[in-house]
C-alpha cells in the first residue's frame, strides 16, 4: 500500500516536472501556446443582468423588455424606437473586460456603448417619423458595431469602432489597427485581416459572443473569438479614453436586438 502511494507521489511530481518550462521556456521541446478563453468562465467578472428584470437598466418605454430571460429591443414601423439605448447605470468602467452575446434580427443595427456619456450633442435630431430624443437615452462614445446586413455598406459594420454622437464616425473599421493622436486624424497602422474575410465569423440572425477589452488608451474588439478591431488612442483628450457607461443600442426598424450573459470584469 505504501509503495503504491510512493509510486503515484512519483508519477505525480514526474508530471507536474514534465509541464514546468525549462530556462528557454521550452516544455518537452517546445514553446506552449496560450489557452484559449473561455467565454464561459466568468471568474472576477460581476453580471450586469439578473435574467428576470431590467434592473440597474435604463431605456425607452415600449422599447426594452426581458422576454425568457433575455433583454430585447424592438423597433417597428408602427412603433419606430429610432436610435436609442438602454443605459447600465448603476456604474462607469474605465479599464475593464465586456463580455456579452447579442443577435440582431430583421433589419437595422445595434452595438454596445461603453466609456459613454448621456445627452444630445448640438445637431443631433430625431428622424422623420421617430420619437423626440431622450437626452437619458442618447449615448456619446465609442461603440462596438452589430448590423444586420441589410446592405453592402452594413455588412462591414459588426466589429468596428464607432465613434457614436460624434464627428469622428468609424475611427477602426473592422479588420484595422488604428492610432488616434491629439489633432491629428486616426492613422493605420496595421491590418488583422480582409474585411470581407472577418465578415465569415459573423452570424447573421443567431448569436454571437461578443468581447471588448479596453486599458488605458487601448481598445480591442473580439467577435467570436476572432479579433476584428484595435484602437490606440494617445490623444488624452478623446471621449474615447474616459470612465463612462455601458449601454445597449437599437437603431432603424424593423428590427428585434436580443443580449444575454452580459458579465463585467472592471478594474477601474
């Protein structure tokens, strides 16, 4: 019995000896790879949805609802929600990991807002036929893009930095690596990949896991595991760089957002 156990101890430590990196940082004669992330483990992240209610959330009258459990934004002809966002309001993240799943059905667009701001910036208007804005529901900062494709031009929308409310439009297209300097206009620095060819990881009417990761002055965008866009933002000035909230966005009808498993990691 005793010699067993000693046998299993020494099978044990022989193991745990043959997955230490040596001073190379080789393990059995080879450089590791990173683990993958797991979207699912939600360890050190806070949930910001409770499954049930709209708590902690703040939105449009008609618009927002939690239907088995998870929080759907409807927009129709009949009852147009215009451009408009359900607003996180019980905190502001400066540095943090987002993780969510969202699925736009119909038509129209969505995103995800966050280091964001509420009111109407000067000449901004609702559209023909769209209610009056809300200025506690009308975000300004950056976005992580969702569109449905109904169109050439939408297709290459989900996964792109949006720049919402402001002059500054899409700052990193889907696919780019993007610097932004004081006075300067964004330059590109470097490409991920095709536009087109990262447009295949999207699922159109189905969901889709998505993550933003933001420290400091960096921004990245990660659609189903596959890294669509990065921000460097050194103009520390830019409402880009700035603790904010986090929101949900429905745009255009018709159109159903649906979001579930939102978690938050802040750091600050």
């Amino acid at each position: 019995m005793i010699r067993t156990l000693a046998l299993a101890l020494l099978a044990c430590a022989a193991a745990i000896h043959a997955q230490t990196p040596n001073v190379a940082g080789q393990v059995n004669g080879t450089y590791p790879q990173p683990a993958p992330l797991d979207f699912n483990d939600h360890t050190g992240f806070t949930s910001l949805f409770d499954g049930k209610t709209l708590t902690g959330w703040d939105g449009r009258p008609g618009v927002w609802s939690v239907q088995d459990g998870i929080i759907v934004g409807e927009s129709s002809k009949e009852k147009p929600a215009g451009n408009t966002f359900l607003v996180y309001t019980p905190l502001q993240a400066h540095d943090f990991d987002l993780k969510l799943e969202i699925k736009v059905e119909l038509g129209g667009g969505s995103g995800i807002q966050y280091r964001s701001s509420l009111g109407i910036p000067p000449g901004r208007t609702a559209g023909k036929g769209e209610p009056p804005l809300d200025p506690r529901w009308v975000m300004i900062g950056p976005q992580a893009d969702f569109w449905f494709p109904v169109g050439e031009k939408q297709k290459a929308y989900s996964g792109q930095l949006y720049s919402q409310n402001t002059s500054r439009g899409i700052i990193a297209w889907r696919g780019q690596v993007v610097e932004s300097l004081a006075g300067k206009p964004p330059q590109l620095v470097g490409n991920i990949g095709d536009r087109s060819a990262l447009g295949l990881f999207v699922k159109d009417g189905d969901w889709n896991q998505y993550e933003i990761v933001a420290r400091g002055g960096v921004i990245l965008h990660i659609l189903n595991g596959q890294l669509m866009a990065i921000l460097i933002d050194d103009d520390p000035a830019s409402s880009n760089n700035v603790s904010g909230l986090i929101g949900l966005q429905i745009e255009n009808f018709p159109c159903k957002v649906s979001f579930r498993n939102l978690w938050l990691r802040k750091l600050n």
